[in-house]
C-alpha cells in the first residue's frame, strides 16, 4: 500500500496545531501509562504500516550521525572517516553532524536503505514511538508527525484516548 504523501503533508500540516495542544495534555500524563499507549499503539500501526511503502523520513529529513555512525559507515566504504564527512555530512545549528541534503544518498529507488544493517542509531530507533520515557521526546515526536504517518496515526489514535 503506498502512501500518497502530497496528502499526508496537508493532512498533517491541518492537524498539527490539534496535536500540538495534545501534547500538553500528554505532558501532564502518567510517564508509564503514556509510554505504555504510545508502545501499544507503534505496535499496532506498525503491524498495518511498512515503511518501504514511504520512506518520507529518508527523503525529507536527516538523522543526527554520531562518531560511532560516522566511523562505521566510512569503514563500509572503505574511506576515512574524515573523508566520509566531507563527502556527505556538515555540522548543523546545535553542531551535530547531519547529511549535506534530502532525500538521503543511501536511499535506493526501492526505498530500501542501501546500508541498512550499518545506518546510523537515529534511523535504528525512529521514529522513536516505542521508547520509554516518551514525555522527554514529545516535542521530537511532534514534529515527527509532519515527517511520518505512523507517527501522525498514532497522535491520532491517542487524541481519542484522552478526548474521553
């Protein structure tokens, strides 16, 4: 099922001043029973929801890349480290490392990550839906639900649970 993403982008542009508000009210939730609903519900649209039928995240955003990142993935191209950076990183605002530009190099026309057993810690853990401690990652996972529909269905499903 591939995902139209001209209308996932107004969806989730209409919606977000909506879930911006239930962020606030999440902040005030029960840290485990918030974490509990957010890893029911990433399991639940996970299981309806494959990520190769989108890859929105590779193609409009960069994760952070961490030395560790950044040393991996040069030895998987057999560069330098320093070489790697050159090639495809720059320091951001807050001075980590990011991808040069959108979509991302590793992105293959399949929306198959081409060094997906060496990607880097953020792309393992995003879109962070299933982590514990989710009230510290709120504002991240606002945000994420401009970038990816699972993030977006599941601002949804919990703004019905706490409409009640």
């Amino acid at each position: 099922m591939e995902i139209d993403l001209d209308t996932f982008s107004k969806e989730s542009k209409s919606a977000f001043p909506a879930y911006k508000k239930l962020g606030q009210r999440l902040r005030k939730a029960k840290s485990k029973e918030l974490d509990s609903q957010f890893q029911t519900l990433h399991e639940k649209v996970f299981s309806d929801l494959d990520c190769l039928d989108c890859a929105n995240c590779c193609k409009t955003t960069s994760p952070i890349f961490l030395n560790t990142d950044i040393d991996r993935l040069a030895k998987v191209f057999r560069m330098k480290s320093s070489n790697f950076i050159d090639e495809y990183l720059h320091r951001d605002e807050e001075g980590d490392f990011v991808l040069n530009f959108s979509p991302c190099p590793f992105l293959g026309d399949d929306n198959k990550c081409l060094v997906y057993e060496d990607r880097p810690k953020a792309c393992r853990e995003y879109p962070h839906t299933n982590r514990k401690n989710m009230q510290g990652i709120l504002e991240l996972s606002l945000k994420n639900t401009l970038v990816c529909p699972a993030v977006f269905k599941i601002f949804e499903q919990i703004g019905e649970n706490y409409r009640k």
